[in-house]
C-alpha cells in the first residue's frame, strides 16, 4: 500500500511541476490532460514493440488500486469537506430553494431523461443495453461533480451569486445521485423494481438521514472545537470528524456525502465565526487548502491514467458521442430551461442558464460509480462511455468555461 501510495504521489508531483513550469493550465484540468497524454503515448509505443515494460508497470499500477474503492469511501469525505468549508453560508442561504430543487428534482428527472435517452438512440448505433443499465449511467453521470467544479470555478470568474447556485448544486446533487445510483443497483442485484412509495421512502431515508448525521456531528464538533484553543488538536478533530463520520454514515445506511457537506458548511461558518480563534482559522484554512489541492491532483491524475485500462474502439467512440450529446440535453431541460424561464425571480444574471447548462462538469465520481457495477459487458460498456463523457467534460468544458461565463453573463 505504502509503494502504490508513494507512486501516485510521485507521478502527481511530477505531472504538477511539469503543467505549471510548461503548459500553465488549471492543475486539475493539467495534470489529467498529461496524464492522459502520456498513457495514450505507452498505449501507442506498446502497440509498436517499444516501452512495453513501462505500460505493463502502469497497468500493475492501476489495476492494484480498487479506483471506487479509494474515491467513495477514502478521498470523497475530505473533499467534500473541504469544498463545503470555504461556502458562505449566508449567501447560500438566499439560494436555498434554488439550490435545493436543481439538486434534488434536476438530479432525479435528469436521471429519466439520459436513461430513456441512451435506451432508445444507442441500438442507432448498435449496442443494445438493458434499460436498467440506462438508468443506472444516467443516474452516475447527472449529478455534477463538486471535485471538478469547485476546482474549475476557481478560474471562471463567475458573478458571485452564479457561483454559489453552481457550487451549491454541485455539493448536494452528488449526494442525491448517488443515493439513486444505489437504489438502482439494488434493483439491478435483487431483480425486483422497488414501488414509487418504497423508493420515495429510501430516498428519503438516505438524504434526509445524511442531513440530520452531518447537524449532529458537525454540532458535537463545533462544540469541542468551543471548548479548546489549540490549532494542532482542533484541526486533529475536524480530520476525526470527516474521515469517522463518513464510515460512521455507511454503518447507519445514511449519506455519507450529504452528511460531510453539512458538515462543512457548519464548521466553515459558525465554527470559523464562533468556536476559533485567527491563528486556528489561518491554519485550518491552509490545512484543508493543501488537502484539498494534493488530494484533487491525484485524483485527476488517477482519472487521466485510466484510459490504460479501458477498451476504445470507434463503435465505443460514436456511442460515447451519443452519450455526450444527451447528457448536455438532458441538462439542458432540466436545469437550462427552467433558470432561462425564471431567472429574474431565480435572482440570477442574464445568460446564467448558459454557464449552469454548460458548467455541469462530472468527473471521479461518476468513473467510481461506474466501476461498481458487476463486471460483465454491460459494466465495460457503461464505464467507456462514463470516462468519454468526464474527459469531454473536464478537457472542452471546463477550458471554456470561463469563455462561455464571459459571453454569456451580463448583468440582469
């Protein structure tokens, strides 16, 4: 474990130095398109005779990391956390509904609309997936993922309040879809479809369960943090806090996500305004910064390497772009359209629909969940399409992001 670790980290440090020495783009967005790069260079190298000995070590290297594994219950509670604590609640707050509906009801229907749209266009271009596994890429794929979006908005100079609903969404719809993901995949396992009422009930169960766990413990945390002042000891306690309470969570069959992000908020406000004092904020801060950035570069140097592993053919290629296509309609309808009918009483910026329609960027999440699924042809075919879609996401979405925020957005 402690050489995987090591070679990860290395490979990370590297890829970092050589994007900010050379090719100066937005470190996730950089190290994943060198990472990318250079695995497409062994794979073509290794089809030719040359340099098999370092496409088999990365291959070795990949293949002894559980990717969903290590993402769903190791990297995604720090994340998340991290990404929550630096959200201003108050500001939030005037979007709370805003949010909450593109979250919820926009993850849900968003979910339909790609399942029953890659049912009935990919026999077009011939490959004949059960519905089930339609809905279950649509379910992976429709919640934007925090990790890249956060770290892309850094950069897209967005108006503030657009920033927050895109933000905002971004940490609680991950949380919703994959509670449905979850939902399907039982379906999928035990072979029986769940009644409205029943999935209502779960849903239910895991959101609103995630939400009370992360108040209770982001409470007991805040208080703790009250009683002392001491920077080493108080940040040791946020670490316990996200890393237990997200185990914690699984065991009680809640959102572990959901719960982080609640987590985070609270301590990113009234723990930061109440329970510390400057030197803990300053250095809490810079803890959870640098969590932050090692733990999103590895992550998108993992996402980038990737590819070594999946099977690309132009059959996969040509469904992958009717992938792509009906996952930005499918955002479209549900979250463009309806910002573009109500955006004066949404209290957003002229244009917005266009960012939030084009800034709904997926990314590790999504390759994890798909990596879950049982292993079989329909898996194969459902994570090839899942990895095009992050790669167009991340590469061509999120450089132009800041473009499309610039044209688009005008004062409303």
């Amino acid at each position: 474990m402690l050489d995987i670790a090591a070679a990860c980290l290395v490979v990370t440090a590297l890829l970092a130095y050589i994007n900010h020495r050379f090719i100066g783009l937005p470190t996730t967005i950089g190290v994943m398109a060198t990472a990318l790069l250079l695995s497409l260079v062994l794979i073509a190298l290794d089809a030719v005779g040359i340099a098999t000995e370092l496409r088999d070590y990365e291959e070795s290297l990949l293949r002894s990391i559980d990717f969903s594994k290590v993402l769903m219950q190791g990297m995604l509670s720090l994340l998340l956390f991290a990404s929550a604590l630096h959200v201003d609640l108050s500001e939030l707050r005037a979007y709370r509904w805003q949010v909450g509906a593109l979250a919820l009801v926009g993850t849900v229907v968003s979910t339909a609309v790609v399942g029953l749209g890659m049912w009935l266009l990919l026999p077009l271009v011939g490959f004949d997936l059960p519905l089930i596994y339609c809905l279950l890429f649509g379910a992976l794929i429709s919640p934007t993922d925090p990790i890249a979006v956060m770290g892309i908005l850094k950069s897209a100079r967005a108006p503030k309040n657009l920033e927050l609903v895109i933000s905002g969404e971004s940490l609680f719809n991950d949380g919703v879809g994959v509670v449905v993901f979850s939902m399907l995949l039982a379906t999928l396992a035990s072979g029986t479809t769940p009644s409205l009422g029943e999935g209502l009930e779960l849903l239910l169960h895991e959101a609103a369960g995630g939400i009370l766990f992360g108040l209770a413990v982001g409470y007991v945390l805040f208080r703790l943090l009250h009683s002392i002042d001491n920077y080493q000891v108080e940040i040791l306690l946020t670490l316990a806090a996200v890393l237990g309470g997200y185990a914690f969570a699984s065991t009680l069959h809640v959102s572990g996500p959901l719960a982080m992000v609640v987590v985070g908020l609270m301590i990113g406000n009234h723990g930061r305004a109440r329970a510390m004092s400057d030197t803990t904020r300053r250095y809490l801060d810079m803890f959870w910064e640098l969590v932050d950035e090692i733990l999103n570069a590895v992550l998108f140097v993992l996402i980038g390497m990737e590819v070594i592993l999946i099977t690309i053919s132009w059959n996969i290629l040509l469904a992958a772009s009717v992938a792509i296509l009906v996952t930005l309609v499918a955002r479209l309808l549900t979250v463009g359209m309806p910002v573009a009918a109500f955006a004066s009483s949404l209290k957003l910026p002229t244009g917005a629909w266009k960012v939030l329609t084009w800034g709904g960027l997926r990314g590790g999440i999504s390759v994890a969940l798909a990596l879950s699924l049982p292993a079989g042809a329909e898996r194969d075919l459902v994570l090839a399409l899942t990895y095009c879609v992050v790669l167009f996401s991340i590469l061509v979405q999120g450089l132009t992001i800041g473009r499309v925020t610039k044209l688009s957005v005008r004062s409303a």
